[in-house]
C-alpha cells in the first residue's frame, strides 16, 4: 500500500509539475496593471534665501505626461532635526506612504496662512501626527512664519492651483515622503 501511494503521489506531483494551474495560467495572461499617478516629496539641498528654509521637491507623475516638480517648504527652518513623528513638533512631514485626501478649497474662515485650497494627507504608518495636508505657505521665504507647522507647504500660489487641479483630475491616491 506505502508503494502504491507513493507512486501516486509521485504521478500527481509530476501532473502538477507538468500541467500549470489556472490561476497561473491567468496570471501569465493578465496584462500589465498600468502604474497610477503618484506624488513623491523629497529634500532638495536648497534653501529660501532670506529664511533659510529647506526646499523640497514635490514631484506629481502622471503616466502619459511629463513629471511636474513643484517647490514646496515642510516644517520650519529651526525644526528640521525634530522628532518628525511627534505631534505638535513643527518638523517636517514624516517619511513614508500617504492617502491623498480630496482636493478642498479653503474659504474666510481658515487661516489666510493655509491659502485657498487643502489637500488632506493620511499616513499608513503609524504616527503621532494629525491634520496633515499639502496647502499654500503665502509666508514662504517672506518673514518669521515661513515654513508649517509639518504640512507640504508650496511656494508659490500658481502652483498650488496647478498642483490642485491636476490632483484632483488625476485622482492621485499616493504621496511618497522619501526623506
């Protein structure tokens, strides 16, 4: 019976071998997931000339269309070494893999400083930050309240417009913070 079923055995495991399954089978024909728009954020080795901010790169790819790279502060200047994870730090965003939020535009009641439109941000790790968003920094470069309180804050306020719609168009779902 042990020789039998041994020699059983060993046939269905030749069968398998021989004979790939359906999911393989679908899986080779499958076509290729097409990649989906996407930001990435990282720190460039500039800085705002009169308040010493870093600049940072915030880049949107779009398949089919070119890469758009878009200057934006995170944080402020004083606090680039804080703890990024840390709620209330002013440090910049934390590194990883974000949800983009829906595109909102800000009326009166919100800070000037916010600008006209917030692009909530969800991180999926774990982290002590909350309320995070990509938004206009109108202080940029300008005076004591440049930089944010840990937030994307873009420079220039044609690009915010830019960067909103082309988001919301887009249906960009990702935000990569490298570093």
């Amino acid at each position: 019976m042990g020789r039998k079923l041994g020699q059983l055995l060993g046939g269905c495991v030749l069968a398998a071998t021989l004979a790939p399954s359906a999911a393989a089978q679908e899986l080779a024909t499958a076509e290729p997931e097409a990649p989906a728009p996407r930001l990435t954020f990282e720190r460039t080795n500039r800085r705002l000339p009169r308040t010493g901010d870093p600049i940072w790169d915030l880049k949107l790819e779009i398949p089919g269309q070119p890469v758009r790279h878009f200057e934006a502060v995170s944080g402020r200047a004083e606090y680039q070494g804080a703890n990024r994870h840390q709620l209330g730090s002013q440090a910049p965003l934390p590194p990883g893999t974000y949800s983009i939020g829906a595109v909102e535009p800000l009326g009166h009641e919100y800070p000037r400083e916010l600008g006209p439109v917030w692009i909530g941000l969800e991180p999926l790790f774990s982290t002590g930050r909350r309320v995070l968003g990509i938004h206009l920094d109108p202080s940029a470069g300008r005076n004591w309240n440049s930089g944010t309180g840990g937030c994307i804050g873009l420079i220039h306020r044609d690009e915010m417009l830019s960067l909103a719609e082309l988001v919301r168009r887009s249906a960009a779902q990702t935000l990569i913070v490298s570093n």
